[in-house]
C-alpha cells in the first residue's frame, strides 16, 4: 500500500467531488428544465452517485497530489 498523507488525500478528493457534484446537479437541472420539469429526486441521486463515484475514482489516485517515495531503512 502506498504511504500517503492521508489528511491531504482527502482534503483533494473531497473538493474533486464536491466540484463533480456540482458539475452533475447544474447539468441535471439544465438537462431536465429543457425537457420541460425537474424531477429532484433523481437530480440530487444523480449528484450524490457521481460524488461517490468521484471518491472511489480518487482511491486509485489523485494527479494532484505528489508521489510519495517509500521511506528508506537502514
């Protein structure tokens, strides 16, 4: 497993899917009033799955974060 900063990995992950959440509530609301009526429900499930979608995605790793290097031992 990687040695990560954990407090930053989810400080990053965290505004990475606040901001993807935000992105699919704006394009679920703009997409449903073209079609004549916003249904909410599915407007905010849509926003909370893409939010944890975003999340699992930033497990696998995040570009803004460094590379950490391994802690040498001698």
């Amino acid at each position: 497993m990687k040695n990560r900063d954990w407090k930053e990995w989810i400080k990053r992950a965290g505004v990475r899917a606040l901001k993807t959440v935000a992105q699919t509530f704006v394009a679920t609301v703009g997409s449903a009033a073209v079609l004549g009526a916003v249904n909410w429900p599915v407007v905010f499930s849509a926003s909370a799955l893409a939010g944890i979608l975003s999340l699992a995605t930033s497990v696998a790793g995040l570009p803004e974060l460094p590379e950490t290097k391994p802690q040498q031992t001698e």
